[in-house]
C-alpha cells in the first residue's frame, strides 16, 4: 500500500537528531524523498547542550535509506540564507520537485528573566528560531511555487509559542513569532494551494530537554537531578498524566499535516502537548 507521501519530497531542517531526524524517517516511511540539513555543530561557543554531528546526520541518512527513499544532506546552518538555498535547490535538481517543507530546526536555553538575558543570548535564539525558519521556508518556496501542484510547509513552534513561561523569555518570544511567521504565509500562498501549519509540542524527549541544564531548570531543589526527577514537576505542566511526549509523536502531526488527508487545513497551531495548553 502506497504511504500518504508518495513520489513527494520533503525539505527537512534540524534533521540530524531529535524530531528532525525523526520526521525525516517517518515522512520517507509515507513515500517522501528527503531533503535534510543540520548545523552538525555548535550554534554558539557556549551552548550547554551537546551539539549534533556529522555522525548523528550520516545516521538520519541510513535510516531513510533503510525505507527505501532517497536523501540528500547538507551540513548548513539555518542562519545562513545563501547556503540553505544552496542546499534547496541541490536537493530539488537531484530529486527532481519540492512539496514539503518542515522547518524544524531549533535551540533551547534558559534559566535568566528577560531584563538579566545577555544580548548574545537573544540574537541567536532569534536568529536561529525565527529568522532561521524564515529563512528555511524563504529558500523552498520558489521551487513549491514553480512546481504548480501545491504543497504544504510546517512549522516547529512550541507550547511556548502559546503561552509564556518564567526564565525562558527569549525563546517564548521566538516561538510566538514562528505562530506569526506560519499566519502569515498561510494568506501569502494560499492562493498557490500551499499549505502552511505549525506544530506546537510540549516537552520532547530529545538531546534539547533531556539535558543537565534543563534538569536543573525544572529541580533547583536538588543537586544533581535526573529525568526521573524532572519528571515529577513535568507531570504538572500536563492533563494527561505524562512529563513529555516522544519524537514520534510529534512526526506524527507533521505527516498528518504535510498529507492530503489534511488538504484543506491551513493557518492552524496545532498543539502536541497532552493537554499543557489547558493548564
């Protein structure tokens, strides 16, 4: 039976790990051939997470291929719009259209009220989180446009794109502009059938929340905290009785999104969040 997605291509940002990678595998799993770029790096001197690497894109690749789909990658920094458009259009001349795009890739940090975060701090959660999806979206529309048949584009917000969290200003403000961003080029190509929709997860349990300094942001309490730990404060964020969500979860909102079974949604926020927004 053929995936929901078949004979597309799909333009992933942030797909070397975490819910990129994800979505890239879930998307070649419905037929879609897939464009997928990474910083495979740090994105700042500083940053306390571990950055994705080469090897971590070499296995996105692998397991797409393990579908039967093809892949191109490209180690690209989203804040670089000449490069991203390199990579787009490489993409699209090897595989021939363009009908998705996810524009996913993203940084979390935290841990300052907004009148203490450093100004480093804020242009590059701006850079990379709003103008970097701008951008993502900027580089592939001209090949959805020229193909005439459609398409639809995702964007990754959050459920601080909805509401406001303490010591994450900067992010919370980021992520409202990405709602903006989605908005916005909804009425722009609308009238070219292009969809354009945004997903809003809760806490995804990849490298960007399992981390020490997340753990310590929700467990000041203690020392040295662990998820079990960070668990019991995520449980309250939530209706459901979960602290966060999986990738997959997620993957499977960007595939309902980018398919035709959703061909007349567009403009719409969609939360993944076991019910956070209810609270």
């Amino acid at each position: 039976m053929a995936g929901r997605l078949e004979g597309k291509v799909a333009f992933i940002s942030g797909a070397a790990r975490g819910q990129g990678r994800s979505h890239a595998v879930r998307l070649a799993r419905e037929g879609a051939d897939i464009i997928a770029i990474d910083i495979c790096g740090p994105v700042t001197a500083d940053s306390a997470i571990e950055a994705a690497t080469s090897a971590d894109l070499a296995e996105t690749v692998d397991l797409v291929k393990a579908q039967n789909r093809r892949i191109v990658a490209a180690e690209v920094d989203v804040r670089d719009q000449a490069a991203v458009s390199a990579a787009v259009d490489s993409g699209v001349e090897q595989l021939g259209r363009l009908d998705v795009i996810v524009a996913n890739a993203g940084i979390g940090n935290g841990g300052e009220t907004l009148d203490k975060t450093s100004e480093a701090d804020w242009t590059d959660m701006i850079d990379v989180n709003l103008a970097g999806v701008w951008k993502t979206v900027k580089a592939g529309v001209p090949h959805l446009i020229s193909g005439g048949h459609g398409g639809s584009i995702v964007l990754t917000s959050s459920v601080g794109g909805a509401k406001a969290y303490p010591n994450t200003g900067h992010y919370i403000a980021a992520k409202h502009g990405v709602i903006g961003l989605m908005k916005s080029f909804a009425v722009e190509l609308g009238e070219h059938s292009i969809r354009v929709n945004s997903v809003l997860p809760t806490n995804v349990n990849t490298p960007m929340f399992m981390n020490e300094g997340t753990m310590k942001l929700f467990r000041p309490d203690l020392e040295s905290p662990g998820p079990d730990d960070m668990k019991i404060v995520a449980q309250m964020m939530h209706v459901l009785p979960i602290g966060w969500v999986e990738p997959e979860d997620v993957s499977n909102a960007v595939a309902f999104l980018a398919s035709d079974d959703a061909r007349f949604i567009t403009g719409v926020a969609l939360p993944v969040d076991g019910g956070s927004l209810l609270k």
